[in-house]
C-alpha cells in the first residue's frame, strides 16, 4: 500500500492543504513552523485507524471536524488478496 495523495483540514496549523500528490521519494522543505511536521502527523492519523488520537488542541477551528483524506495505490498484499473493502476503491478518510 503506498499513499499518492493526501488532503488535510483544520489539523493545528493547517486550515486547508489542497490536495498534495505524494510520490515514491518525497520531502518537504519549508521554514520553521509552516505545517511539515502537521502534514506527517495528519498521515499517521489516517493510517492508524484511531490509534493517532487527536486532541482539543489539534483543531485550528474548534468548531469545525478535522477532516483527513488519503488515496493509496497497491491495495493488495504480499498473498494477493485485495485489503478490507473499504481500502479497495483506493480512498480512505477520516473525519474526527
């Protein structure tokens, strides 16, 4: 499974990222405090499937959710069975 795009809303520092596409070999570059480590805590979350708890500060916007959105590509693993349905379109989100 390899993650190709990310789009992150209202994750501390970040109101709205767009939609950032993610290749192979990828690095951020970017001056201090400006969101890098945001849009990695923003991945772990996603892939953690709960376990990345977020907390009352990480809400740039209290009164809006954080939305998290990935696509991945290569959706089966070593055995060549497909992943659980809700990876097989290639799409996972998560709204806390």
């Amino acid at each position: 499974m390899r993650l190709s795009r990310l789009h992150v809303q209202n994750l501390r520092s970040i109101g709205d990222s767009g939609e950032c596409d993610v290749q192979p070999i990828f690095g951020m570059v970017g001056e201090n405090n400006c969101g890098k480590s945001n849009l990695l805590r923003a991945v772990e979350v996603l892939v953690s499937a709960g376990a990345g708890r977020l907390a009352r500060d990480d809400f740039k916007d209290p009164s809006a959710p954080i939305v998290i959105k990935g696509s991945f590509d290569s959706l089966t693993d070593p055995s060549g069975s497909p992943r659980r349905a809700c990876h097989e379109a290639g799409q996972l989100a998560r709204v806390c």
